[in-house]
C-alpha cells in the first residue's frame, strides 16, 4: 500500500507549487482538523480552495501565501465541503465570492464549532479524546461566514484566464462534496473525498457513491492530486481510497448478511494493511454507513457516541491514556 508520488513533493507545512499556477498549502500530520488548501493564481486573480480550521491558521496560510497574491489577489474562495476544518477560516475574506455546492452550503449552518466544543467539555474517554485532537485549535473568534453563491451539479470558472471545473461528487464524505479539476495544469483538488496516509471517513454515504467519485476522479486528465488531508498523491492514492471503500463494503455487507449488528462487524473486521493508516478507529462510523445503505430505516447512531467508539478503538480508555499501540 505504499504511495507512489509522482510529484515529488515534501510534505512539510506551507506552499508547494504543483503545477502550472497551481499550488498546495499543506498542514501535516493531516489527522483530525489538519487539512490541505490550494491556490489557483491566474492573471490578477487567484481563486482559494478551502480555508482552514481556525482563523489564527488561515490567517498564517494567507500571510504564506502573499507573495502570489500580492500581484494576483485572491478574488474567489471556494468550499469543497461543509466539514469546518475547510471553511471556519471564510471570515478573514469575507468581502470576495465564497462560492459551494448547494448541498454543502445548507449543511454548514449547523456544522459550526459549538459541537466540537461540547465534545471537548466531555468527561471521560470521548472528551479526552476530543480534548487531544482537537487541542490545537482555537474558535474564540470564530464568525460564521458562508458562501454567496452557490450552484448545483458543475460550475466552470475563468480564474484570470485558468478554467477551473467546480465539479460536484456528493454525498459521500459529506453531503455536497466538490472537486476543483484544473484542465491546463493536470491538477486537481478533492477536499476530504480523498484522505492520504489517514482513514476516510463516511459521515454522510452513500459509499457507492463514493466509489464512483473515485472512478469519476480517476477518468480526468490529472497528474498532481491535492488531497484534502495528507501528502500530495496521484492516481494511486486515488486507487487506495478506492480500495478501502470497497474492502470496508465487501467485509460489513459479509457480516450484516450473517445477522452481525454494525458494533460486532466493528469489532469483527481483521484491517490488515488498512490498520496501519492513520485514524483507523474511523472505521466504526464507516461500517454503520454501509449498515444505514442497507437498512434505510435503521435509526442513524448519533456523532458522539460513534466519536465514543472511534476513541476506544483507537485506545484511549477509562483512564483517560491512549494506548501505544495503534497497529492492529
Ligand atoms: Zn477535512
């Protein structure tokens, strides 16, 4: 499962140019709320894909970023999807188009920090997991800014002369997640529809539908991919998601099938090579996706309590101590 990376590039925070006016801003390690942006700059514009977590890291991205935007401003924003480690950052360009989908923009409402600031007030080994990931993060100044323009389906945008293809893929990962592919330099930028080194995760589903995002990212012209966690990939990493997707189907429908409930496949599925990825307890809300595709009316698991789950599979127990080992 190693990741072939055709581009070469280190993945250490900051900007990586990627491709003819295209470039990364990486955050490793890429885990809980550390997410990757991108820049298309064309002629006197620049288009943003996706803020980032707090204000005080996108503030530091845009500073990083200035001498691009110096001479080819940031015009547009776009939200790839609604999750707010890609979007509590709009505030600091709050005066340009912040352009997403439909779908995404309805969910982000609701999808503010006030859940992830009770999940860190939590007793116990939920809210110490909580407290862990999310201690880096700070929401104090937190004003909820969301898009101005929204479309449905595809939107194609000239970026100082740069087309850049809007495509949207969802529901998968969310509700309306959305691609930037841009034609002329081979680059595309797929938001959380694809995590590098980490485990996806299926907070909206269908996964079928995921799988042919994967299939539809791989039929482009593309050889620099932008992931929206992790290092910068290429066909393969899309293929590694791909994978998953498709193991994490095969192994919880077996199971399901054989009278299992979602909790039993969790603890009953042997992850192998997947086990060795980053955030593999992700796998509890994952099997419940598939659980929900082939049950409609089962009743859906509400986030803290599969936040609970992925906490204990990932180690951390009554006494608040993540286990040292996360290879299983
Ligand atoms: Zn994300």
């Amino acid at each position: 499962m190693s990741a072939s990376d055709a581009s070469n590039a280190a993945y250490t925070k900051g900007l990586h140019e990627v491709g003819d006016g295209c470039f990364a801003w990486l955050e490793p390690d890429g885990s809980w709320g550390w997410s990757n942006a991108g820049l298309v700059a064309g002629d006197g514009a620049s288009i943003l894909v996706d803020t980032l977590f707090d204000v005080p890291l996108t503030r530091n991205m845009l500073e990083g970023m200035s001498s691009i935007t110096a001479t080819k401003p940031i015009t547009t924003v776009f939200n790839t999807h609604s999750n707010g480690d890609h979007w509590f950052g709009n505030q600091l360009l709050k005066d340009r188009e912040i352009i997403a989908s439909s779908a995404a923009t309805a969910e982000m409402p609701s999808a503010g920090p006030e859940r992830l600031e009770a999940l860190r007030l939590l007793p116990g080994p939920t809210g110490d997991f909580a407290r862990e990931i999310f201690a880096p993060f700070d929401w104090s100044d937190f004003e909820a800014t969301l898009p101005t323009r929204t479309f449905d389906g595809r939107l194609d945008l000239d970026i100082g002369g740069i087309q850049v293809q809007l495509i949207e893929l969802g529901p998968a990962h969310t509700g309306g997640d959305t691609i930037a592919y841009v034609p002329s330099s081979k680059t595309l930028f797929t938001g959380d529809l694809l995590f590098i080194g980490g485990t996806p995760i299926i907070w909206a589903g269908p996964l079928s539908n995921w799988v042919k995002a994967c299939d539809v990212m791989l039929d482009l012209d593309v050889e620099q991919v932008v992931p929206g966690h992790g290092p910068i990939t290429d066909k393969d990493g899309i293929r590694q998601v791909r994978d998953y997707l498709t193991f994490v189907d095969v192994e919880a429908r077996k199971r399901h099938d054989a009278g299992m409930s979602a909790e039993e496949a969790v603890t009953d599925i042997a992850l192998g090579e997947f086990g060795k990825w980053a955030e593999h307890g992700r796998i509890a809300q994952n099997v419940l996706a598939v659980y929900y595709e082939l049950e409609p009316t089962m009743p859906h698991v509400d986030v803290l309590t599969v936040f609970g789950e992925i906490a204990r599979l990932e180690g951390f127990t009554d006494d608040g101590t993540a286990a040292a080992d996360h290879d299983h």
